[in-house]
C-alpha cells in the first residue's frame, strides 16, 4: 500500500480519534469512582443536572446490550463481527478513490470510535462509558463516551453526505 496524502488522512483520523477516546477515559478512570452493583459511583455535575459525567464500566455494546450474551456469543458478536465489520469498512475506503473528503472523515472517525471500543473490550472486559446528557422530557441519552461520540457523528454525517449525493442526482 503506497503511503498518500488520502492515506495519510485516514489514518491520522483514526489514531487521533483512537487517541481521544483512550485519554479520556484513562482521565476518568483514574479520577472518577465508578459505578458498581454495590456503589452509586461519583457524579460530577458538569451543566447542573442536564450534563453530567460519572464512571460505569458497560460489559455490553449501546446501552448495555448484549451484556447478558453468554460469553461465546458475546466474543463474537462484541469482538469478532465489529474487527471484521471495521476492517471491511477501512479496506472500502483505502480502495475507493471516490469517496469524498466528508465521507472519508465521516468513515475514518466511525473506524476510530470503533477499534477504540474494541480495544477497551480486550484490554478491560469492558467499555469504561462516562458522559450522561438529561434534558428532561426534551432529550435523554445512555452513559456513552468519545468513541460513541465519534461513531455516531460520523453516522450523521455519512447520512447527511447521502442525502447531498442524492439532491444533487435529482
């Protein structure tokens, strides 16, 4: 693989998206007392109740699900099927020379997010999850981190991307 400016792109994308995540939750780790069967944890308020950051380790994927997986499954489905599923994505984008800058960060930032969780999985056990957004009736999230910011992101703007590509067809 020849080393390009595109190349380049991508893979300084991932690893500083990679790096974000992991520092963050190094930070939080070593600083915020997690959440437990037994403990409450610590919350820090960071905008009154609407935000807040707290420490819980998430032995599942989104919200926790598949936490409840037998370990096999979990292995595969947690594991096994994102690595293939990321690596997939990152071969599309190193071949397909058409893909347009937005899209490129868009995909590059979803790859990061990914190995980042990934990463956690294998290291810890567990994906260290920290930031906590309630805005009353108006808007509530689960207990994600940057990596979730990054993947979701990274989906919004593929999806806008798509509907751009699309007007501009019609």
């Amino acid at each position: 693989m020849k080393l390009t400016k595109r190349t380049s792109y991508i893979f300084l994308v991932i690893i500083l998206t990679i790096a974000l995540d992991q520092v963050t939750k190094v930070l939080v780790r070593q600083s915020i007392i997690p959440r437990t069967d037994t403990n409450p944890g610590e919350r820090i308020s960071i905008i009154g109740d609407a935000f807040i950051m707290l420490n819980v380790e998430n032995t599942g994927a989104f919200l926790g699900m598949g936490s409840d997986l037998n370990p096999t499954l979990r292995l595969i489905v947690l594991l096994i099927l994102p690595i293939v599923v990321l690596g997939f994505v990152l071969r599309y984008i190193l071949k397909d020379k058409t893909i347009d800058n937005w899209s490129l960060f868009a995909f590059s930032s979803i790859i990061g997010g990914g190995i980042a969780n990934v990463y956690d999985r294998i290291v810890y056990g567990s994906v260290t999850d920290f930031l906590f957004i309630d805005l009353g009736s108006v808007f509530k999230t689960g207990i994600f981190n940057m990596a979730d910011v990054s993947v979701t992101t990274g989906m919004i703007m593929l999806l806008i991307a798509s509907f751009k590509k699309n007007k501009t067809k019609a």
